[in-house]
C-alpha cells in the first residue's frame, strides 16, 4: 500500500486469519518527498512504484534494495507502469500524448518504444493485465473501462456507467485464481467475474 502525502509505502503481512491484529510497516521514507502514486509487480517479483516525478522506483523488499529509473522528459504525470515483457513497459500519464504508450528499459532509463503502436485513452489512471496480454484500463472521466488488446491498435469498452459500471473508475486489479476483475469507481468497488462471454456481474 503506497501513501503519497507522506511519501512512504506500508508493507501489510497477509494471513488467512481474520485476525486483523498484525500492525503495517512503514518503509522507504528514507526517500524523502518522493511522491509514490501506484504500485504492480515484475516478473522477477519487484514491485515498480510508479511516481508523481520523473522518477520511477524497481524496490525489492527481502532482501531490501532499490533501483531508480528515469523516465523521458515528455512524459508528465504518470499514473501507472506495469511490466509488458522482458524491459517492455506499458505506462499511462495524464499530460503528455499519446496517454497509454510503451518505454524500454535501458539501464537506469526508460524511452519510448520506436515506431510503437500507442493508444489515446481520454483519461487513464491504471492497468489490469489478463492471462491473453490484454490490458483492462480505467479511462476515469469518461466513466467506462476499456479492454486494450495487446498490440495497443484496438479496444472495446468494457464497463460504462449505466451499463454494469458506475462513475469514475480509477483502479483495476485481476486475480486470475478466481477470474475475478475488481474495479474501483469513485466511493464505491464492482466485482466481476471474467468468463467465455467475456463478462458477468457478481451480485
């Protein structure tokens, strides 16, 4: 769980007792003021912290170590960055064009991807990734979820508001046990159950 107002992330310990007893750690606040904004996990089982800077942190918490990454100077206000494949990334910023593009890794940089496909997502704020390579994204203002395919060429809506979504989605996570998409919408969550019809609402 990552808190940007006072620039730390708490590491919560699981268990499948209801017990809730068990208190949240504070770590990273050796940073400073660092912003942090969104948190998924790579390959290799880091966590990327995506940042309200430039600055984007790869943080292996046992045994603890950190790597900071810069991102290109055009992209403005990112909201996520998830891991695509091998250095490939998929990140979504609110302020540059397009939205929702891919960067590469190149030791403590990442660039933009040449001759890349790129989407224009309106207003993006986090990824989901499916077992296929799909992308679920949030598009907030507009109040929908999108299905992104994996080339980035193409999309359907997969949630609006009206139609089994609500207003201003901004987080999307998939746990692929259960198939289960749960989206946060603004002061309220939606649980979905993804299956060969694509979608069906859990009541």
């Amino acid at each position: 769980m990552r808190s940007d107002c006072d620039h730390r992330v708490w590491k919560i310990r699981l268990s499948e007792s209801a017990s809730f007893s068990v208190q949240p750690e504070k770590t990273l606040m050796s940073l400073k003021k660092w912003w942090p904004w969104t948190l998924s996990r790579a390959s290799d089982g880091k966590i990327i912290i995506t940042t309200l800077t430039d600055k984007v942190y790869f943080w292996s918490p046992d045994p603890h170590a950190i790597e900071t990454v810069t991102l290109p100077l055009s992209v403005c206000s990112a909201q996520h960055i998830i891991e695509l494949s091998g250095q490939l990334y998929l990140i979504c910023s609110r302020l540059c064009e397009p939205k929702v593009c891919q960067l590469v890794r190149e030791g403590n940089k990442m660039n933009f991807v040449e001759n890349s496909s790129s989407l224009d997502v309106q207003h993006p704020r986090h990824f989901a990734k499916l077992p296929d390579g799909r992308i679920v994204v949030p598009d907030h203002i507009n109040n929908s979820v999108l299905v992104v395919e994996n080339d980035l060429n193409s999309c359907k809506t997969l949630l609006c508001h009206g139609n089994n979504g609500r207003k201003r989605p901004c987080r999307v996570a998939y746990d692929g046990s259960s198939h289960q998409l749960l989206v946060a919408f603004h002061h309220s969550a939606g649980l979905y159950s993804l299956n060969d019809s694509f979608l069906q609402v859990q009541h």
